[in-house]
C-alpha cells in the first residue's frame, strides 16, 4: 500500500512546513540526501526513535518526496501488520500527510519497502503499499491498503507459486481468500451512486493476465457494515469497464471490447449474485 512531502529547505506557511536544520549534503541536482542523522531534526526522527527503527539516511527526491533508508527492529510486532500500518500512519501524521517512502534493505530485516501516499488537505493516510518478508510469514506477504468509504480494505498476496495468484481480503475482523489464477491484482476502485444508510460498500478489482489479448478481468467486493466480505467470480474477460453504477444494495458494471466475438456486457451484483446479459 500520493501526495507531496514537507519541503525540508523551506517554510511554506499555509501548510505550515517543517525544514531541516541541519544535516544536508547535495547528491544529485533532483536528490538531496540527509545522512547527518543525529543532526538532524524533523517530527518524522522522533516517530521513528519510539519504534525503535534506526534511520541511516533520507534521500529527498526532487525537494519533496522523502526516502527513508531505515532498519527495522525484527521483533513479534514487525511481523503484525496492523501494528506496522498503525506506525506507517504515525509517520505519515508527522510528515504533515505528504508521500513517502521507507527502505530497509538489511538481510535480516522482515521489512522491505513501502509507499506510503496521504492528502495533506483532508489530513489523512489514503493508502498504504508494502512488503515484508520471511520468518514473518510461510507465504508471501505482499500488502496494499485501500482507502474507502468503509474504512482501511487490506489485500494480502498469498501466493506460494510463481503465476498462481491467491489473495486474501482483511476488513476489521473479517477476511476472504480467493484464488485468481494466472491473473494478479492490478487496482481497486470503489463504486459510487446511491445508496442507503448503514449499506455495504463495493469496490470493483481489476486483474491482469499474460499475454498480448484478453488482459484484464474483474470482481466485485461487498463489504458489508457487519464486516463480512463477499467475493464474486471473475468477469469481463477480454473487456474494458465503461460503466460502474450502484443503486442502493447492487452495482452495476458495463463492458465492452475490441476482441472480434466479445459483444458488450453488462453484470448486476445483488444478493451476493453475478447477474449477467449481453447485447447483441
């Protein structure tokens, strides 16, 4: 699981920027790099210290977008998750809600990478994308978080096999795993139009697949408000969307395709069922 980051040479007060004080050394003409560590102030260091993750250098991309190079602790709570999603958003809340990244490239380290994007207007973590590795887990554990109107949707990648695709869905308390073969996750979006009070949220995933034809397939997930997550069967082969559309408890998907023998499609999802009619 983007935004820009708090200039670190400059103070831009109406969105109250924090800079650096010390510690700046110019790599590139579009990356400045702070190795100055114990020098070096920002909100960002003191999140970092009470995590107990060491920060070895920042490079700041094109004065805006920082990447912190960082070991983190391997520690039961590394491995958890929510604990991590939970320390990324700290850092995030003391970077003013602008993008950022975090490496730890040590072989030890379970931790790998993130891209972490806010809206520093709404002040708020739009998503989060990471990976960690072994002994946290037996199988992968690739994770990307999305933000919609039910809250934080977390989406493990399972996988075990190299082009064989298993996902799981994390909402609260509630989880759901399916398999999508030879096609991986590419994006999700999340359905709009009206609906009732307390209504399940659905989001529309869309996957891809090898080869030149025939890319893209897609699902529907309904999260419902007692967090129980439904998951369709894929749909759409060899088309593109034109149309999302949810009225009340349903939505309503419409594709069309180039591919000689596809004819336009629509796909209602209601009651936990993929209704679908084409057109001649």
């Amino acid at each position: 699981m983007a935004g820009q980051f708090l200039s670190f040479q400059s103070i831009h007060k109406a969105l109250k920027i924090i800079p650096l004080a010390a510690g700046l050394s110019l790599a590139t003409p579009d990356q400045t790099v702070i190795a100055d560590i114990p020098n070096w102030k920002h909100p960002t260091k003191t999140v970092f210290q009470s995590k107990g993750i060491a920060i070895h250098s920042v490079v700041l991309v094109n004065k805006t977008k920082p990447i912190f190079h960082v070991t983190f602790p391997v520690t039961a709570s590394t491995c958890d998750t929510s604990a991590l999603g939970q320390t990324l958003r700290e850092v995030s809340k003391a970077n003013g809600y602008w993008s950022y990244a975090i490496i730890d490239s040590t072989s030890k380290s379970t931790f790998l990478k993130t891209e972490v994007s806010s809206d520093p207007k709404k002040r708020q973590t739009t998503g989060i994308d990471y990976l960690v590795r072994q002994p946290c887990f037996s199988e992968s554990v690739a994770m990307k978080s999305f933000a919609c109107s039910a809250g934080m949707i977390e989406v493990f990648d399972r996988s075990v096999e190299p082009d064989a695709y298993n996902y799981e869905l994390r909402y609260q308390k509630s989880s759901a795993r399916f398999s999508s073969g030879a096609f991986s996750l590419d994006g999700i979006q999340e359905a709009k139009g009206q609906s009732a009070a307390k209504a399940s949220t659905f989001l529309v995933a869309t996957f891809s697949g090898p080869g030149m034809n025939c890319q893209e397939q897609y699902r529907v997930f309904q999260i419902a408000t007692t967090g129980i997550i439904e998951v369709s069967e894929p749909f759409g082969l060899c088309s593109d969307i034109t149309e999302i559309k949810r009225s009340g408890d349903s939505v309503l998907i419409k594709t069309t395709s180039e591919m000689e023998g596809v004819p336009p499609a629509s796909f209602l999802w209601k009651d936990g069922k993929l209704i679908e009619s084409k057109t001649p």
